[in-house]
C-alpha cells in the first residue's frame, strides 16, 4: 500500500516534535524531505539521518518497504 507524505509527516513528528518537517512527493514511493530540529546540533550530517530514518519505523526496509525513495535534508535551526 502506497505511504503519503502526510503519513511521513505523521511519523517524524513522533519523533521530532518541534521540528520544522516539510515533506514533498506524490507518487506513493519517492519522496523528498527537510527536517530542521535542534536535537541535530552538535551531531554529523550521518548521525542526524539515521535518526530520521530511525523515526521512520522500518518504512524503507529493503524491497518490501512502503518508501522506496527519500531525499533527505537534515540540519539543526540556526
């Protein structure tokens, strides 16, 4: 079943409540995304990924995942 970009949303902001998440893509498989969230200071552009992409809950785990393409852009406010 195809994921939207509202469910996304819904996902990371469960963990990144005061993030500032902006979600494009409608196709059902590729999307791209901005997250700006101060948890990400202090940490490398990999670290503050990985979190993201923790947040997404096995979404895009291999070939069987709902989301199948994500371009990410991660960075904390400032």
């Amino acid at each position: 079943m195809p994921i939207t970009a509202h469910e996304i949303e819904t996902l990371l902001r469960e963990s990144f409540p005061d993030a500032q998440i902006t979600v494009q893509g409608d196709d059902g498989a590729h999307f791209a995304a901005e997250v700006i969230d101060a948890s990400f200071a202090g940490k490398n552009r990999v670290q503050q990924q990985r979190a993201v992409y923790a947040a997404l809950k096995g979404k895009m785990d291999g070939s069987h995942g709902e989301l199948h393409a994500l371009a990410l852009t991660t960075k904390a406010p400032g």
